[in-house]
C-alpha cells in the first residue's frame, strides 16, 4: 500500500456490481478473492442485498466456515434468517450454525420454529448440539441465553509459558483470547488473567501469582441489562457466567452487550416518544404512520382536556 | 480461594466503612492494602462517597499513578471534577493528569477554566503536556477529541518475534494492546493486526505478510457518532485515527464507544419524552418537575384542540 493509495472504503453498490459480476459468469476464483476481500460486515450487507437466487450460487463457492463467520455479523432480528436458511441444503445450514459462535447460533435458531431447530441439531455435530441445546433453554434476555461456552480456561498450577501454549491452541475456537480464565478441578472459577498480564509478565511466572482473584462474574440466570451495565461500569471486554456454586458456564462479550445497549437504549425511549430510531432510512409516510398512535392518543388527551375546560366554563357562567 | 469462597461482590456502606475505619487510624498500610483491594470503578465510587479530608488524606497515601488509575474510571461529566483537582496539591494533580491516558485527561480538563488548564500543562512533564495540547484543539465531539495517542504502533519488515518483543516494552503505556498498528517510515497506516493474529502466526513469520491491509479508520474531523456505528457495526475493541494523508494519528476504544452510545440514546429521546435515564435514583418531585414542561405543552395542545373543536361545534351549529 503506497501514501497515495486510498484507506479502506466501502461503497455498497459498487461491491455489488462487482460480486453480481463474477457470480453472473460463474466466475468462483474471482468470486471467492473479491467476496473475502470485503471485511465481514461488509460482505454480510452484500448478501442481505443480494437476489434469492444470487445467494443460492454463493453457498455453492464458500465454505460453511466462511459463511458462519459472516452471519455472526448479521443481527439476529433481521426478519428473514429463515427464509435465507431455507435457501440451503439442510446439512449446509445445520453445518454452518456448528460453526457459529453457540451465543449466535442461538440468537438464529430462536428465529424458527421448533421442527426445524431440531432438525439442524440432528443434522450438527453432537459437541455443537449438546452446547447450543443447553443455552436454548435459557430463558430470553438472561446471560445464560446470550453467554458463549468458547471461553479460554486454565488451571492456576503453571507458568505463564505454558499458559500461552494453551492459549495458542485454543485461540481459533475462543470468542476471545483476551481474558483467560483460571478454574480448580471442579471448574470453579478461582481467579482471572488479562492477555496483557500473560504478555508482561515473565515467561517462568506461575499463573497463581500473577492471577487476580477479584473476580467480577455474572450469574447465569442475571438479566442482560444488569450484565451491560457491569461491563460497561468496569471498561471489560468480557464478563464470566457461573452457576450458584461459581462453576464457570460461559462468557458475554463487549459486542454482545454493545447490542443490548443499543436495543435497551431503544426500548426504554421509543414506546414513549412513538418514534423509532431505526426508522431513518424509511419513507416519510411509514414514519408517520408510526406516529399515528401518539398521535391519536394526543388528540384524544386533547378531547378531554376540552371535555374539562367545558365543564368548567359551564361551572363559570352558573 | 476455596469453593465456599464467595466472589468478588462490592457493597458500597461496608467498604466505605473499612476504608473510614484505616483513614481515621492514619493506618497507611492498611488504607492501601484494602482499598487498592477493589476494583478500579468500586475505588472511584469510593473516592466519590467520601468527604473532602477524607479525601484530602488519601492524596497522600495513593501515588499519583495510582490515582491517576482510578480517574481514568471517574466519568468526566461528574460535576465535581474541578473541586476534586482543587483538593489536592497543584503538582499532584498535574503529574496524575500526565499519568492518565491523553483523552481522558482532556475530557477532565476540559472542565475547567483556561488559567488552570494552562497552570497544570506547566507544571506536568513536556511530553505529556504536548500530548494533551495537540488533542484540545480538536473539536468536542470529533473523532481527535475522543481519541488516544497511546497506541503500538510497528514496521511491517520485521518478524512476528521482534512484534511481541516490542509489544511487551510498550504495554504498560498503551491503552489497548490487542490490535497493533502497522506503518511505513512517514507514520503512514499501512495494516493492521490483532494480539490474536500474533499469537496463532509462527514467530518467524513477517507483519507484511500477515497484517491485513483492509484498514477500516475513521478520519480525525469525523463525528463521534460515527465512530460509534463503525466500531458497533463492525465489532473492534478500537478503531485507528488518521489525518487526510492516513498518517496515524491515535486510537478510540470500544470502551470510550459505549459512553458514546449511551449519551446518543440519551440525548436522541430524552428531550423528545421529558424523561432522563439518569433520573432513576432522583425523588418524585424532582422527576415530577422535569417532566412539568412535557405536560405544560400537553396542556396547551390540548386547549388548542379544545378551541378548535369549539369553532367546529359552532359550525355544526350555525
């Protein structure tokens, strides 16, 4: 990359009119190096704006890696992740929600109805199904159904050199690396350990004494909003979930609870104001349209108030 | 920590009761081995609570970086700030403000009056001051605003060994270590690579050939808001800032996203509804007369509608 060469831009339409044309000649190489190019999130705004049809072909020129590693981006409250499911194979979709992170793989399934969850989980992996079935039965909005069991665990009793070994190998399959953490034999969680601490530290170091013991976790049954509000008040990255007896289930990451932030900022404002922050990019008469309520219900305030004047003025001229 | 031992849980009355209990005995020891015990947020709510020779005191017990540890956490719209600084002796406050990160030192010291920000440039090590004068020019709100130069920053001709050798010496300074910057011999940004891309690549392999060149910035004059969106829609823990020519510039962390996002939703409908997030914890009537404007106009709107259903009536009955 040269000074005069330009930073990374996304122009939507261009990217589309360069992907519809390598798709179109059946082109899977060009494809494939100009599709992956595109950071994830902008390749997921690709294929939301692609035709059924276009999409069909692309599950045909990416692997169920690459397509799981686009969709942890696509929000699971886009309305038609069944029907872009439906457009796989059965074994392509079961295969591809495997290799989702579990948390997102979840936030998906709860999009369907229950003959299909079930279907996809024959179809998966028994490791993947068994770790998606236990977060389905959290209930909704609990950082048991929005934690990931792909946490990094160690025990306390080695060096930091062999702690970055572990670290190493488990690195693909972890939602984050950046916290490692420390349990006993019964996967109690005992203490805490930054990457930074791991990189700062003396090789020969034993975890137990480099370790923190102050341990911020959330409770697995503990609502969302609680669990965003302690990330957000400590600046963490991510926050342990444990059971009654600490037994470490999971962890909850900063991007997860960006989203409930977002979401809650939402809920708690938009009902009241009847308007709904999502809705710029809409046309003006669905917008006010939305309003129509408040509206309404202004008016008919209105009407009473007047109501009441009347009565009033009448109690005056009496 | 045994099984039975419970996890870190922060109550506010009992700590503010031991942390009384070794002020009051001039216990220096016992003040910091308990206090600097709490995690950092629960130090500052700490801090908060006390009164002002209590907090006198711990000026000196806590070293400035220590101190400076704990404002780092302090939110700077806490209106007490400027008396905070006030309390303690101008040089101690000076070198904690240079041992704080640069962008949080400017939002405190955008607090306060001209003459005082200019005293403690004076009086704080050069290159501190120099950092934190480049970034109260920019504009409130702007990306150069919110940004830190505390970055890793690295050359792309070297091997992933000699990276993590250079990322250990700069640790303890930068504010995120988790994605390290690549640039060429003008400071220009040239790629960008994760602690996670190092830790899986083989030591001998080299940055240009690993870093990804799909650089993802925001400029320095762009709006916090969308820097906010970019780092939500895609994920990071930080986002680099560079200049119109891509010389790098600084670095804004999710953490400091997640402020942003909050004031957003804040100030996006609190107006709109008459309410405060914040007000929460306030009694009724202080929540009553926020809302009394809300209900004024309500009011009027209301005998507006009643005088034109008057006028409509007495069309009817004309």
């Amino acid at each position: 990359m040269s000074v005069l060469e330009p930073q990374y831009e996304f122009e939507l339409d261009e990217a589309l009119a360069k992907i519809r044309e390598s798709l179109q000649g059946e082109d899977m190489e060009k494809f494939r190096s100009d599709f992956l190019d595109y950071h994830l999130y902008d390749q997921a705004q690709i294929y939301l704006a692609l035709a059924p049809e276009e999409r069909i072909a692309m599950y045909n020129y990416l692997s169920v890696n690459e397509m799981a590693d686009m969709f942890e981006i696509i929000e699971e409250d886009v309305e038609s992740i069944e029907a872009y499911l439906l457009e796989m194979n059965n074994q392509y979709a079961a295969d591809m929600l495997a290799n989702m992170y579990a948390d997102n793989a979840v936030d998906m399934l709860k999009q369907l109805k229950d003959e299909r969850i079930w279907l996809y989980l024959r179809l998966m992996p028994i490791e993947a199904a068994k770790e998606i079935r236990a977060l389905l039965n959290y209930e909704d909005e609990t950082a048991g159904a929005i934690m990931t069991p792909e946490f990094v665990s160690i025990v306390a009793n080695q060096t930091v050199r062999s702690a970055m070994a572990i670290l190493k190998s488990k690195a693909p399959d972890a939602e984050t690396i950046y916290y490692i953490y420390v349990v006993n034999v019964d996967n109690v969680l005992v203490g805490v350990i930054s990457l930074r601490d791991l990189i700062v530290n003396d090789e020969d170091m034993m975890i137990g004494d480099i370790m923190s013991e102050r341990i911020v976790s959330v409770n697995v049954n503990e609502g969302q909003e609680d669990v965003a509000h302690k990330i957000r008040d400590y600046d963490f990255l991510a926050v342990p979930v444990v059971d009654e007896n600490n037994v470490l289930l999971g962890i909850i990451t900063v991007d997860d609870i960006i989203d409930v932030i977002d979401e809650e900022a939402v809920s708690d404002f938009s009902g009241l104001a009847g308007v709904d922050v999502e809705e710029q990019s809409e046309n003006p008469f669905v917008a006010a349209s939305k309003r129509l309520p408040w509206l309404i219900t202004l008016l008919f305030l209105g009407m009473g108030t007047s109501t009441w004047i009347s009565q009033y003025e009448g109690l005056i001229s009496d």
